[in-house]
C-alpha cells in the first residue's frame, strides 16, 4: 500500500506518517471560539482535516477524531458586553451555526466534540503539575507560564522568545516576571464566567484549554495535531511547552499539519477592506459543494486566492465531472479509490494532483467508459465531492414543475412562430437563473 506522507511543521519536513497505535489513529484540531459566524478561512482549515480523516479511516481500522469547542474566552465576554445578549445564548446560537455552516460543506462532524467549559477539572490539574515542576507561578490572582523554564521554547515556530515577544501582541503586566510569560488562569470578576480553584474564582486562558481537551481525549502523546497557520505561534508553541512540562517525556503531538492563508480578491481577508467573507454570506449565493471544490482546488500548504471568478471556475469544473458521472446513469461507486486518487492524497494531501485524476477520469467517463464513472464516485467518498445525482446539481431546489410548464408554452410559441414570446420565456427563466438547452431530442433546463 502507498504510504501517507505529510508535512511535518515540526520538523519542517515531509515525513512518513507512522501511528503510535495503528490500531487506533488519534488527530486534534482546534475549533471554533463561538461567538461569531465561521469565515471562509475557517472552513478552508476543516475541509483540508476533513479530507486527511477520511484517508485515514481508508488506511487504518480506526481515527478518533477530535475537534474542540473554545467556549469560555475573552472574545465572547467582549461580544456579550456589547450586544447584551447572554453569554450562554451567544455561544448556544453560535455552535450551531457552526455546526450547521460545516454540515453544509459536506464534512464529517468530529468523533468527539469537547468544550472548554467541561473540563475545567483537567485543566486544573495541569496547571498545578506545571507550579509543582517549576514551570509556573502564580501572581496577583493570574497563573502564567514561564517561557525561561523551558529550553525548547520558541524551537517549533523557529525563533528565540525574545523575536516572539517582538513580533506577537504581548500583554505587558507588571505581576510578570518576563514579558512573554502567558496567563494558564485568571481572575473573574462576579459578572464574568469563573470556577473556583486553588487561586481563587477564576477562568482559564485560551492555550491551557486545548492542552487539557487533547490530554483527556487522546492522551499525553497522539498522533496529528493540526490547524491554520496563524495558529503557530502564540497558540501551538505555547500548547507544546505546558503539554511537555507537564508531562516529561511525552511527545504531545507527533506531526503538525498546518494550511496557509486564504486571500480574498488577492488580499488579505479583513472587514476594514470590506472583502471579509463569512462561510453563511457565502453560501447564500453559491452552491456548498463548489465552495469545497475551490476550497481544495489549492494544495493546503499554499496561498488560496478566493473570488468569485475562482469560484465560477470550481462550478464548471464540477459541472465537467458530474456530466461525466450522468452518461452512465445507475452507476455505482468503485470499490476501491483509485490509484490515480489515492496517491496523490498519500502524497501530502495533494489535491491539486488528484483533481487532475479526477478529470483523466472524466475523459474516459464521457467517452464511454462506465468504470471511470464509478471510479470517480469512489473518488468522491474521500474529497466529499459528488454528494448528489447529476440532477439534483444541474437543477437544484428549482421549481421544476413551474420550469416545465413555462418550456412547453415556448414550445407551443415556436410552434405557432410566435418567436417573440418564445425568446421572451426563454430570457425570463435565463433572468431567474435557468439555462435552456435545445437538442434533438428536445428541450433541457439547468440553473446557470
């Protein structure tokens, strides 16, 4: 079998993928602070994972899949104070348009899903391990971290603390005893959330919550943690240094997959240029699965440029392969991936290099051959492409029947010559968004 090769950011090398139990594949990705709508970047972080869970489950008996909900966070409080909404409201309505903005892109939900707010237990016993080791002290109510106890800090984003603190938003606080220390816990006050601990009532720092939901779930050391790589530093590198003091000898995570950016219009995606894109504003105006389509058309360690003409481009695409999959109608999946697919995929997640299978196939598809129509059916299963019937896609949620009717009084109308009213229904459904289409064997509608 073609083994899995993946970029280590690590190691800063492509290495053979190689589980610690291959009986059992663990992978963490960190989720969504729910206090907002997920943006196209977000989703372009969980469809890449989405697609390395499903090789994975091709390739091993089993994957725990975890992906964590970040419930309890200053963003949230910010949000709550400034809308009046209550905090357990904002994150409720929240997850679930999460939830249901993901569904929408056709990517499998995660086998275990924790909040930071269920395990406020474990992320106390952390934190004292760390004091205990010498790794961190309490001050005016706040844990922190101490950066200088670690020798391997600052290794996995590849600069000395001092670059870090330089080039990162560092709160400086006179109870620090060096400027990069980061807090593990601090204070609440009564209108704020809190639990009571050892330092008083109090609520956790974003960092220690991911290093608490990936040890309860998945244990001292697992196989994959991933996530966008803006997330590098502060957040991973400061997962890696509490995760490893806190527990010697653990490896935490084996291999660290991270995409890069995603550009709007070729800049970088912010509400002060007005190019900012929530995942729901998006897929309000095209379909889900061409979303995922140009969300994968780029290899997931290169720049993604999102536009509307690129997201045209991935619907034409799509069009290509499932009038491809429609010429050998009742077809069924291959049952294996092919080759084609599979390699490109063990080849570091190489889309790009399986898309252009997927189009050979295509080929062969529309000139007769039924095998590589189900060949790219079983492509589908681990891109989470071809979700639907060839008509289902061409027609969507369109009023067929209203369509039909309007398609035979044109008929009607060409008939009589009456080339005027013909055209005029002709550009009223084009104006609706229905293509018509003349054959010989008669008259087909898609929607445009």
């Amino acid at each position: 079998m073609t083994r899995l090769t993946l970029h280590n950011t690590r190691t800063r090398h492509e290495e053979v993928f190689t589980p610690i139990d291959p009986a059992n594949v663990g992978v963490y990705l960190c989720g969504p602070t729910v206090y907002d709508l997920a943006h196209i970047g977000n989703a372009r972080n969980v469809v890449v994972f989405d697609i390395l869970v499903r090789l994975l489950r091709i390739m091993y008996p089993r994957v725990t899949y975890v992906r964590n909900i970040t419930d309890v966070d200053d963003k949230i409080n910010a949000r709550a104070a400034e809308t009046g909404e209550p905090i357990a409201a904002i994150t409720a309505r929240t997850t679930a348009d999460y939830h249901a903005d993901m569904a929408a892109l056709f990517t499998l939900p995660p086998d275990i899903e924790p909040r930071a707010t269920a395990h406020i237990a474990e992320i106390i016993m952390i934190i004292e391990r760390l004091i205990a080791r010498g790794h961190a002290y309490e001050a005016e109510g706040h844990v922190l971290f101490a950066v200088n106890s670690d020798p391997q800090y600052g290794k996995f984003s590849g600069h000395a603390p001092e670059d870090l603190i330089a080039g990162a938003r560092v709160d400086v606080a006179p109870y620090k005893r060096e400027p990069g220390d980061f807090v593990l816990w601090k204070p609440s006050s009564d209108d704020l959330p809190g639990w009571e601990s050892p330092w008083g009532r109090g609520r956790p720092g974003w960092h220690i919550e991911c290093s608490a939901m990936s040890w309860r779930h998945l244990g001292e050391s697992f196989d994959i943690h991933g996530g966008g790589d803006d997330l590098i530093f502060p957040h991973h590198e400061n997962e890696i240094a509490q995760s490893c003091c806190a527990f010697p000898g653990s490896g935490f995570a084996n291999i660290w997959v991270h995409n890069h950016m995603l550009l709007v219009n070729g800049e970088k995606m912010s509400k002060s240029l007005g190019n900012f894109k929530t995942l729901r504003e998006v897929l309000g105006a095209a379909p889900a699965e061409a979303v995922r389509f140009l969300l994968i058309r780029s290899h997931y360690r290169s720049t993604l440029d999102f536009s509307d003409a690129a997201l045209l481009e991935a619907k034409k695409e799509l069009d290509r392969f499932y009038r491809a999959i429609a010429a050998h109608p009742g077809i069924a999946p291959a049952q294996d991936i092919p080759p084609v697919i599979f390699d490109a995929l063990c080849d570091d997640l190489n889309t790009p290099a399986a898309i252009a299978g997927l189009h050979g196939m295509a080929d062969a598809a529309l000139s007769g051959d039924a095998g590589a129509a189900g060949g790219m059916l079983a492509a589908g299963k681990v891109l989470g492409l071809f979700n639907q019937g060839a008509e289902k896609w061409f027609r969507g949620d369109a009023d067929g029947a209203k369509i039909e009717a309007l398609i035979a009084e044109r008929r009607e109308a060409r008939a009589r010559k009456n080339f005027s009213r013909a055209d005029e229904i002709r550009k009223t459904l084009e104006a609706d968004g229905i293509l018509l289409e003349d054959t010989a064997a008669g008259t087909s509608w898609r929607k445009i």
